[in-house]
C-alpha cells in the first residue's frame, strides 16, 4: 500500500514539472509546437542520406554562411559527406583565412586548405549583433543539438520509448518554414523583428526568413522550394552537430545484441549452478 502511495505520488509530481515545463515553453496561446518531420537518420537504424546533406551544405554555404559560423567544422569533415578530395579543395580555395606568420613575423591572407576550420562571416561577436540589428547570429556547430522542441508531459516519457532525438532539426525546420508576414490581431513586436510563433524565445526574432523558392540550385533534380531547402539545412545542421551519429547508433545495436545473449548465458549458468542444491 505505501509502496503505491508512493509511486501515484511521484507520477503527480513528474505530470506536475511536465505541465509547468509546457506551460513556460508555450507561456503564449500564439506559439506553435513544431511538427515531427520523417528524417532518414531518426530511429535505431538511422542513418545520413548523403545526398541530402550535400543539398544543405550547398544551402548553407549559399545562403546562411553569409551570416552562421560553423566553428567547429573543418574543410576535410566534408569529405565525409561523400565529396572527392578535389572538390572540398576547390569549395576551401574559395575561402581566403589568416595564414602565417612568415619569414617576416607578419601575417598574410591565404587561399584556405582542407586543414582549416571553417571560416567565421564576421571577425568577432560584437561585429556580428552590430550587423544584426543586435542580435549575433549562433554558431552552427552545435545548434541541432542545443536547441530543439521542448516536448512536455507526457510526449516526452513516450519520446524516451520512440527513441525520439530529432527536436533539433524539427525545431529549425519548423523555424525556417513557419514565418508569417503579419502577427495576428493585437500582437506586438519589437520593430525590426520577424513575426514567427515558433521561435523558442518568444514571437518573433532578429533573423528575416532567409530562404525562399529558387534562391540555390540543386543539380540532383530535387525541387527548389522553402520546404526541400529547409529540410536539407536542417539534416545538415544535424550532421555537423553530430557527425559521428551512424557509428553510435550502429555500435548501440551490437550492444543491446551482445548483451540480450548474456543476459541469456547467465541464466543458463545460473541455472546449472543451483541445480546442485535441494529445493
Ligand atoms: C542576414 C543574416 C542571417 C542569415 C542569412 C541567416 N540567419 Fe539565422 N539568424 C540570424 C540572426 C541575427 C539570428 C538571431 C535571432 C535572434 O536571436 O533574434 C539567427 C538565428 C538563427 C537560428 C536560431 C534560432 C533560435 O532558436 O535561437 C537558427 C536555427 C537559424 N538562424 C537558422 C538559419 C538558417 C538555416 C539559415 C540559412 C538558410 C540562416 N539562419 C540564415 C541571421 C541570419
């Protein structure tokens, strides 16, 4: 009897923070949840469409580089998406990084290689709110994984059981589809901002949609629209923040094998142990 007690009583407790959790994400009856998208990586058996990744680099370069760093990724963390080596040379040649110092102590612009990070649109944070109405554009590196859907009571318990990881590039995806031209009747917000009821921090952000239909060309024959291009960033985003994904998810499956055939074993010894002795 106490034990049950008990348990109704932690249950009440977790559906209590699941509430208040989202209560305080969507505090607004204009905000919006994002909707889950089928993303080919999501699951046990997940895995990058390579295709797809190379789409949201093209989009990323084209478009969101102009203001998003991506600190953490080098030229050669490409090749991983299925890029020749010649290629990622020619995509870095591009790009001009500090070199140096030479014979002369002094330090030179120099056509990047594949060794070098990739390069940051703007030459410190200051810079980059300075150029955006005050607001710095994040880092790409990680965002996939430190931003995402806050999915509250009782989505989340499930979300333990469906293996559900991927709040991240629903979140952008979301994001980047769901801005709206006009708030609705008797919303305001602050000049300068885009209306969009998605945004985590409240209802409109300092970033104007920066995608739309036809503003980068795909060579595969995929379609050119907001919704392919988001979709493609988004995976995108997701491989930089986790580009080792496949190899967790492949090594978790043996691991689960592995140990279902010793938990297995260890009944059987178990077994044969205690025959011995008298029931
Ligand atoms: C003209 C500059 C600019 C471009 C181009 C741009 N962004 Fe942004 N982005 C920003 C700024 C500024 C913010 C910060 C907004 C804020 O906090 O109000 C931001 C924020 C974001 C965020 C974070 C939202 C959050 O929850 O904090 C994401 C995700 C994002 N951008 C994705 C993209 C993607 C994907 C692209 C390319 C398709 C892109 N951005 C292109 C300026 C830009």
């Amino acid at each position: 009897m106490k034990k049950l007690v008990s348990t109704l009583l932690s249950l009440v407790v977790i559906a209590g923070f699941g509430t208040a959790a989202a209560l305080a994400a969507g505090d607004n009856e204009h905000h919006k949840a994002p909707e889950e998208q089928k993303w080919s990586f999501s699951g046990p058996f997940g895995h990058y469409d390579k295709g797809q990744l190379q789409r949201g680099l093209k989009v990323y370069v084209e478009v969101c580089a102009a203001c998003h760093s991506l600190d953490r990724i080098a030229f050669r963390n490409f090749l991983d998406l299925g890029y020749s080596e010649d290629q990622i040379k020619s995509l870095a040649a591009e790009y001009d990084v500090l070199g140096g110092p030479n014979e002369e102590g002094e330090m030179f612009e120099r056509p990047a290689i594949l060794a070098d990070y990739f390069p940051n649109p703007f030459p410190n944070v200051e810079a980059a709110a300075y150029a955006n109405n005050g607001a710095a554009p994040p880092d790409f590196s990680l965002l996939a994984k430190a931003r995402g859907a806050t999915r509250g009571f009782p989505q989340f318990v499930f979300d333990i059981f469906t293996m559900y990881a991927e709040g991240g590039p629903d979140y952008i995806n979301a994001l980047l589809t769901g801005y709206q031209d006009e708030p609705p009747h008797g919303v305001e917000i602050t000049e300068g901002t885009y209306y969009n009821p998605y945004f985590l921090d409240g209802l409109s952000l300092a970033m104007a949609p920066p995608l739309s239909d036809e503003i980068v060309t795909y060579d595969d024959g995929s379609p050119e629209t907001v919704d392919q291009y988001s979709k493609d960033v988004s995976a995108f985003m997701m491989w930089a923040a986790e580009p080792k994904l496949e190899s967790r998810k492949s090594l978790g499956f043996k691991v689960i094998v592995f140990l279902l055939i010793f938990a297995g074993l260890l009944y059987l010894s178990k077994k044969s142990v205690w025959s011995r002795v008298e029931h």
